[in-house]
C-alpha cells in the first residue's frame, strides 16, 4: 500500500461513504487509479463496520476507538506499512495521522478543507496550539482555499493548493420539466433554490426574506429548500417548498427544478477560509447563479468572472431580492466561469 487516507466519514451532514462525498471520497479514489491506495473512513457517529472495494480503492470505514479500529492500526504499523499517510478532516485525524506515520516511519500530509480551530468542537488536547502544530510537522499541507494557503505558508514546510472538485458524472444539467415531476412540482411556478448547510453564516436567513419580499410582488415566485434544517430556522410561510435533507444522488434533480440557484453567503472566519463544494455544483448544472459579494465567493476563482450585477451585498436580503429578480429578467448562463473535476485535480497530484 502507498497511500492511506484517513478521513471523518460524516460531514458537512452528507455520509463520505454511502454517498461518494467530497475530498474524502473522491481524492482517494482517483489517486487509486495510478498508485495502490486505501481509505479508512473514522467514524464518530455510528457503530457500522464497513471493509469495501471502488475499483481499485480499498475502503475500511470503523466507529472510533472500537476493537476494529485498534486492530487495524497494528495492521497498518506491521504489515500494509503505507508509504503516505494523509490525514483529513479535522485536528483529532490530523493528529492520529501523524502520530500513526511516526510509527511507520511514512510522509504525513495533513489535507486542510477548513480552518479546523474553527470548528465549535475544537480543542488543543493539551498542545499549545494543534492546528498549528500539524502545520508546521506536515512533510506537505493540502489547502481547498487559497487564502488557508496563503495564511499558512509561513507556517508549513510545504504548501499545494487542492481545491474541492465536481463530480460531472453527478452534476450536470437537466430537463427541467423532467426533474420538476420527480417532485410533484408546479411546473409553472418560478423557484429559487438553495441546497445544502443552514447555518446562519450561510445567509439562509437573507434568502428566505428576500423571496419573501419577492413573493408579495409575485405569487408564483417560491423558495426551494433542501438541507439540514437548522433548529430555529421557520419554514412555515407558503412561499416556502422545504424539500428535506435531500439525498446526495437526487440533489442534481432538485437543483434542475430551478430557475435560479442563489448562494447568500455572509462573512465570517470559518467561511471566509472555506472552498464551498457547492460553489462549483451550482455552476456544472447550467443554471443561472446569484451570489453575494462575501469573502468565502471572492476569494474563490470559481466567481471571479462575475458580471457585477450577478453579486449582491452579503446580508442585505433587499438587495439580494433585487439581484435575483435582475437574473429572473435575463437569465443568461455565465458559461465562461471555470470549474475543476476531481478527476483533473487528481492528475495535478499525480506528480506529487
């Protein structure tokens, strides 16, 4: 074996295993084509054993600190012996994974899609500081954003940008009318929709008022939901058509309901330093996007080729509602905007 990835296999409330999900999934199993690897998946949720074949990905997903876990440590240190060890996720992975390519004598990569010390479970576990502890002991740090990498190069031995990807076998563009029916959906209706976290950062919050507003000018304007509800979050208004937590493999036909996609981010320290999966979905399903001007979009090439009417002030629903009703008018396709699959981001790293 030459490389083991070790990664969290819930997050961002999608399953990295059952659904193919993310960096955790995809990297692994694109580098599998060319060089022997396996993905261990750590599993802080549930008490599944899984020991799976994707082509030629070996996938061991375990629940965290159970029998199967020990053992599969002891295996890795005596027999399978990797000659990478790529630890992702979180600091506590992190952390695992380095200590576990001391003992195997093998190159620690530590894979940053976020700014972990952000995270409202982060602790230091005794470290002065762990996040940046990992940083400084990698032998090379995978960031999904540049501005995590450029906020880490004094701190790292080695730096690679390595953003997050799409999946075009996933999402694509789709009848509309089609994927309407899949949903018992009024084909006559204007939908703008948002899939995916609903945390407050995420401007889910903004979206609903500005449609709200929108509605009242226009009864057949509707806001088209799925995701993880957020607790305090009131969907009760009949301009509202909450979806559920949808899952992965149908969310492309959801999207495909929509007239236009709508990403309302406001700014904050964990978004500000994340790369959105999303972000490069939206833009593979052909359908007209709205954004907001905050720094997690900015600071993303993906938007960088934005007309400027495309993007509204971030946490100002009125002019969010204006932006979007600009893209109802003309509803033009920014095809020139760039999107990377894993599959290519994958053969950039074949080098390394």
């Amino acid at each position: 074996m030459s490389i083991l990835f070790i990664g969290k296999r819930f997050y961002t409330n999608r399953d990295a295993y059952s659904e193919k999900f993310g960096r955790i999934y995809q990297l692994p199993y694109y580098w599998s084509k060319k060089n022997p690897t396996s993905l261990w998946l750590i599993d802080y949720h549930t008490k599944e054993k899984i020991n799976d074949q994707h082509d030629a990905l070996n996938i061991l997903s375990t629940p965290v600190l159970s029998i199967l876990f020990f053992i599969n440590i002891i295996k890795i240190i005596l027999i399978n012996k990797p000659k990478t060890i790529v630890g992702s996720g979180d600091c506590y992975i992190g952390i695992f994974a380095y200590i576990l390519s001391k003992l195997c004598r093998s190159k620690f990569v530590f894979d940053v899609y976020d700014k972990y010390d952000t995270f409202s479970g982060y602790r230091n576990l005794g470290f002065k500081n762990l996040y940046q502890f990992l940083l400084q002991k990698a032998d090379i740090c995978f960031f999904a954003s540049k501005k995590l990498q450029e906020d880490s190069e004094n701190i790292c031995q080695k730096t690679m940008l390595v953003p997050n990807g799409v999946d075009t076998n996933h999402f694509y563009p789709r009848d509309r009318n089609h994927s309407r029916t899949y949903f018992n959906l009024d084909k006559n209706n204007i939908y703008i929709g948002y899939f995916g976290s609903m945390e407050i950062e995420r401007g889910i919050d903004d979206l609903i008022s500005a449609v709200e507003i929108l509605n009242k000018e226009n009864r057949n304007i509707y806001l088209l939901l799925g995701g993880k509800k957020r607790k305090d979050l009131n969907f009760d208004h009949s301009f509202i058509h909450y979806l559920g937590n949808v899952k992965f493999n149908i969310v492309p036909t959801a999207m495909a309901c929509c007239n236009i996609l709508a990403l309302p981010y406001r700014n904050s320290v964990f978004l500000d330093n994340a790369s959105s999966c999303k972000i490069g979905e939206y833009i593979s399903m052909g359908i007209p996007l709205v954004a907001t001007n905050s720094n997690s979009l900015i600071f993303n090439k993906h938007l960088l080729n934005f007309k400027e009417h495309c993007l509204a002030k971030h946490s100002d629903p009125n002019d969010l509602k204006d932006k979007i009703l600009l893209k109802l008018n003309k509803p033009k396709i920014h095809k020139q905007i760039y999107f990377i699959t894993w599959e290519e981001i994958s053969k950039k790293l074949n080098s390394f």
